[in-house]
C-alpha cells in the first residue's frame, strides 16, 4: 500500500493518473488530498483504493463525479478543517472495511449528496461534521452481517432510504432522517436498531410509505411524520409488520399536506406513544383497526393539536402503565376498542373537551386514577377488571360514560374542594358499584340518562348526593340487601313528562331494590315498581304516577298528612356519668335516631327541651312536635294506637332511661293517652 497524493496542476479528472503523485492509480492506494493541489477532482470512472484522505490544506472540491467508489479502509475528506470546502456525493461511496466514515467539508463548506449513496459493509463510525445542518444522502446501507455502524454525527443526516444489509446493528447517536420522496418500504428485516438520538421517518410528497417490522431498542424518540412537505394530495403510510420502539414513538402530520396513518392490524409496543395534527391545515386520519398497542403513556393530540385528527379506534385494544390524554381537536371513533389502565404507578387521565367520547376505559391498576380534565370526562364505557386496584379519584369534575359503567373492586374518592359536584353519568347499558373497596361519593351526583341497569351496591350502604334520571327512561334496579342512600334532591330529579314516563322497575319482578329517597319528593309521570324506600315517604299522589306495585315508602292517592305530639317526662336520666339534663343536645340525638325507625314516619322531628330543678327532683320535658304521618285516608283509632305503639317502642329503645310518664297527642282526632312507663320502662341506671 502506498501513498497516492493528488497532484494535478489543471486538469480536475480524478482518473487520470498523471494528475497523482505515483501517475497511475492501484487499488492498494491510500489516496490523499492536501495542499499539495487544490484543483477540484471530480472521478469520471470508477475506482477502487485502500482509503481516501483529504487534509486540511485541500479546499477544492472533491466530487465521485456518479461514480462507484470502492474504498476497502479509512475515509476521512478534510477532519478539522477550519475552512469552506465542499464534497459532492453523487454516486456509490462503498467501504468494505472495519474503519470509519468521516466527512468535513469546514465552516461554511458544503457536502452535496442528494445523488449519493454511502455503503458502509464494515464495522466503524459515520461523522459529518460542520457545513451545512442536514445533509441529504440519496441512500445509507448499513448493518451487514455481524457489522456494527455508529452514527456519531454533529450535524444530521438525511436519507432518501435506508438500507438494512443484514443482521448487524446501526447505532444511532446523532440524529438520523430518512426522508421519503418516492414509494419506500422500510425493512430492518434482522438487524438490531438502537442508540439516543431522535429518528425521524418522513413523507416529503404524495406518495405511499410503507413501514415493515420494526425494532427499535433505543431510548430516544422515534417519529414517523406522515406529512413533511405541503405535497399536493394525500400521503399514506401503512405498517406491514409490527414495530416497537424502547423510547417516545411520535406519529404526527407535520405540514399542509393530508395524510392518513392505517396501522393494517399490526401491533405497536412503545414506552410513550404520542399521534397528532402539527400544523394548522388540512386533516390527519389515525386507523387502529384490530391493533393490540402497549405503551407507558397514551397522548393523542394533545402536545399536536392544531387542527383536527379524526381517531378510528374500531376495535384495537390499548393498554397504558401512565397517563391518558386527548386533546381538543381530536375526533374520536370509539368502536368496540378499549383502554386498560394497569401497572403499580399513579395514572391521570384528561380528556378535552367532555363532549369528546373517547373508548371504554378498564382499570387493572393497583395505584391510584385521576380524573384530572378541565371540564368533565367521557368515555364509552368504564369498567374494573382486578381485585387489586387503587383508589378512582376525581378531582372536582365529571365523568361521562356513554355505556355501562361498573366499578366491581377498589375505590372511589374525590379530592379537591369537597363541596363540588361530580357527575357521575351514564347513558346506555349498565351502572354497577359493586366494589367491597372504601366510596366516598356524597358528592357525586348519578345522571341516568338512557334506559340502563342500575346495580348501586352490593356491599354495605351507599351515599350519594343526588339521583337524576332522564325523562322516559327505564332503569332497571339488581335486587340488593343493602341500601342506596340518596342525599339530596332537587324538583324533576325523577320526575318524566307527558308522554315520556320515568320508569323504576326491578331486574328480578317481585323481588325489591332497597334505596332511600328524601323527603319532600313530589315526582311527577314516575311509575315505580318493587321499590322499597322503608323509612321515609315520597308523596307520589300525582295522578300522573303510577303505581305498579309491592312498593314501600310512596304515597299514591289522596294524602292526609297528621300531626302528632309527643310529651315525655323524665325524672332521672344519666347516660355513662354525664347528666343528660346538662346536656339535652344527646338525649335529642338519641331520640331522633330512635324515631327515624318508625315506618311511615317522616325525619322532620321539632324537639324542644324544658329544663326543671327543684330540692327533691330533677325533671325534663320533652316536647316533640311536627310528626308527619302520610296516609291514604284520615287515621283510624286502630292506625292512631299503632302508631302510639310504634312511638313507645321506638323510646324504648333509647337505655339508661327511667320515664314518668309519656303523654302522646294526635292533633287530628285530639285524643290524649295516658300510659305509667315506671315499671314497663325502668332499666339500670349507668352512674
């Protein structure tokens, strides 16, 4: 091997060989450019060389001219230059050996590769440095067999296509570009994919990319850009094989060009997958079809929406270990697709704006959910698929489940200002909160609005604030041993209107849902049947409700509403030490409790306490008043005694009494009883 220096005192002809030192070319020769000439070369046939070396001291242009150029070792055109040079790459650069692959064509300088093609067959590192920010190579082969090619570039590199030659490995430390302009299929076949600096795959024209198989092992993002360029028309890009990324893969429209990205049923793993619209004209179209996807976090829109994204879920199935976001502009197809949420991490989930339905949500999470929107959430569907789930925390707004929503295990809270209301809504299928799991929803309003089934618990009560139901609809209630407690209410809650009944019906006929509604509910066109409100009254005496029957607690018909007063008087009272004389605030509470058990007494209770000491006693009298007893007719003396029954068995619940005696009073019938508790009433005594 020996040194070929260029030479030529005119002529730019690089295979002329009186223009070199040795006046012939071999390709044993290390050739090298410097100072010695600095007329450009430009080669007009092919060559082969051992290595190609240009110097700091050559600043002429240096151009394969189209041609081949087989180089079995080194090239490296002018490393430190400090001034403008320029490199023409227009044919084949091919290196066969383990070395590397350096090009600097100096501050200001230029390397022109549009028509060039590098092939790198060995083991060895691929540097640009300086010149221009981007250069564009027409193709780069790399990753032969057991081959390892190093991007180590300070500027990035740009290519038409790239070529996997086998099953070696192309490490990605400097950004690399692979910019489509003409029907491209890109095919890592066996090779290994790697490295930290962002990939990025781009349509420059109106064309059809499509992506084969690909493994990405790396940690940096990874961006397919389906629209580079403001081509005229649509760009397509189509997976044909299933691809995973180690790090962010980004699937965005980044110009004024349409574009549409079709997944063809293939299969997509990544730490974070992010798909949008960049730019502000025309639309972007994202089709899942049946694809089965994997990822750290789900952003879609969001970080890219400034124009519409038209979503078609159809029927993949996602699963997300993090965050859940969709941005304002995305148009969602839900289909029959889903969103699990799994993993041991805290998660969010953000949806913008609420009238957005984005697919069914499934938690399979053991830490906690947050529902953090700026508005409300809606989902198709929202559903728990594992005992072992953390905590559903809403943070002061709503959800929205344009399905069924059945929360079977962990539970539910709210965080924020306590005071704000979350709707819970559901418009089709099933509500189910069968969780075992702690549910803090005493303000959480439940806003059924399509004919559903209605299964609120099925272990221990619940609260809620406020039940809604939309006019003409039928919910269907699961039979429950416990009980749906409903805090509040507000005129028309339940109420339909002519023509739109509001149906309660039983999913079992016969057998009755347990739920307590509040007082002072006055529906109108309900029909109610198996409901059993035991314990308060719904005046349904509208003659636009309807009764269907083995209902407890409703009211349908004429109504008489009876005042009845209650006096005790109590001699000596004591609860664990404490004199209740100081403190009547507690015998009040006790009374009350004990009186709320009394069906078809209503929870309105007026007390009033009159303290009386003297030398020889202590007294108290205790005036109950406003006593609403809700019946179809007037009382009868055989209702009145059973009530006054009622009421003494009630008081005789409350212990550590002793009575004088109790005087009842029915205002209606003004008949006053008289009975002596001393014996009948006397219990211990706690001192």
């Amino acid at each position: 091997m020996a040194t070929n220096t260029w030479s030529s005192t005119g002529s730019t002809d690089g295979n002329l060989g009186s223009n070199w030192s040795l006046g012939v070319l071999s390709a044993t020769d290390d050739l090298t450019f410097n100072a010695t000439s600095v007329i450009n070369c430009t080669f007009t046939g092919a060559i082969s060389c051992n290595t190609i070396v240009a110097t700091t001291g050559y600043t002429g242009i240096l151009s394969s001219g189209g041609q081949t150029l087989t180089i079995a070792s080194t090239v490296n055109i002018a490393t430190g230059r400090t001034t403008a040079g320029s490199i023409v790459l227009s044919g084949t650069w091919i290196q066969t050996g383990d070395a590397n692959f350096t090009l600097d064509c100096g501050t200001g300088g230029t390397i022109s590769a549009t028509n060039g093609n590098i092939d790198l067959r060995g083991s060895g590192t691929l540097t640009f440095l300086k010149g221009i920010s981007n250069t564009v190579l027409n193709s780069f082969t790399c990753a032969y067999s057991s081959k390892t090619t190093l991007l180590s570039s300070a500027v990035s590199i740009s290519s038409r296509s790239l070529i996997f030659a086998g099953n070696g490995t192309l490490t990605c430390n400097s950004i690399l570009v692979i910019d489509v302009a003409s029907v491209y299929a890109l095919t890592q076949g066996t090779a290994t994919w790697n490295g930290t600096a962002q990939i990025t795959v781009q349509i420059s024209a109106a064309i059809t990319l499509t992506i084969n198989a690909v493994n990405y092992t790396g940690s940096a993002v990874f961006v397919i850009q389906t629209a580079n360029t403001s081509a005229q028309g649509a760009s397509i890009t189509n997976l044909a094989g299933n691809v995973s990324c180690g790090g962010t893969l980004r699937i965005i429209k980044n110009n004024t060009g349409s574009s549409t990205f079709n997944t063809n049923n293939y299969n997509i793993v990544s730490a974070a997958l992010q798909a949008g619209n960049a730019n502000a004209t025309n639309q972007f179209t994202f089709n899942f079809g049946t694809s089965t996807i994997s990822c750290t976090s789900l952003d879609i829109s969001s970080s890219y929406n400034l124009q519409i994204t038209n979503f078609n879920f159809s029927s993949c199935a996602i699963s997300v270990t993090a965050n859940i976001a969709f941005g304002t502009n995305a148009t969602v197809s839900t289909g029959t697709s889903t969103i699990t949420l799994s993993g041991s991490s805290t998660a969010n989930i953000s949806n913008s704006p609420y009238t957005k339905i984005i697919p069914r949500i499934i938690l399979d999470k053991s830490a906690n959910v947050n529902i953090t929107n700026s508005t409300s959430f809606t989902c198709k569907g929202f559903s728990t698929a594992s005992s072992n789930l953390g905590t559903l925390v809403f943070s002061g707004y709503s959800i929205w489940s344009n399905g069924d929503f059945l929360y079977d295990y962990g539970n539910i809270s709210q965080s924020g200002v306590l005071n704000a209301t979350i709707y819970m809504t559901v418009l089709n299928s099933t509500f189910r909160i069968s969780t075992t799991g702690s549910v803090n929803t005493q303000y959480l309003y439940f806003n059924l609005q399509n004919s559903i089934i209605f299964d609120p618990t099925n272990s221990g009560n619940r609260s809620i604030s406020r039940l809604i139901v939309t006019a003409g609809k039928t919910i269907t209630w699961v039979p429950n041993v416990n009980k749906l407690i409903v805090l509040s209410y507000t005129a028309g809650d339940y109420s339909g209107t002519s023509g739109n009944v509001s149906t309660w019906v039983s999913q079992t006929p016969g057998t009755q849902y347990n739920v307590f509604l509040q007082s002072g509910i006055v529906p109108t066109y309900f029909s109610v049947t198996d409901c059993n409100n035991s314990g308060n009254n719904v005046n349904a005496s509208s003659t636009t409700n309807v009764n269907g029957g083995n209902d407890v607690g409703f009211y349908f018909g004429d109504l008489t509403i009876v005042h009845t007063g209650i006096r005790a008087y109590v001699f000596q009272c004591s609860y664990n030490g404490a004199d209740w004389l100081d403190n009547p605030s507690t015998l009040i509470s006790q009374l009350k409790t004990a009186l709320s058990s009394i069906t078809n007494l209503n929870s309105y209770l007026q007390l009033k306490v009159a303290n009386v000491r003297n030398s020889t006693k202590k007294e108290i009298e205790i005036e109950i008043v406003s006593i609403v007893y809700l019946s179809k007719t007037r009382l009868t003396a055989a209702e009145n005694d059973s009530l006054i029954t009622d009421i003494e068995t009630a008081l005789n619940t409350i212990t550590y009494l002793i009575y004088d005696h109790v005087n009842i009073v029915n205002d209606i019938f003004r008949e006053h009883k008289t009975f002596n508790w001393a014996q009948s009433m006397q219990k211990d005594t706690v001192g």
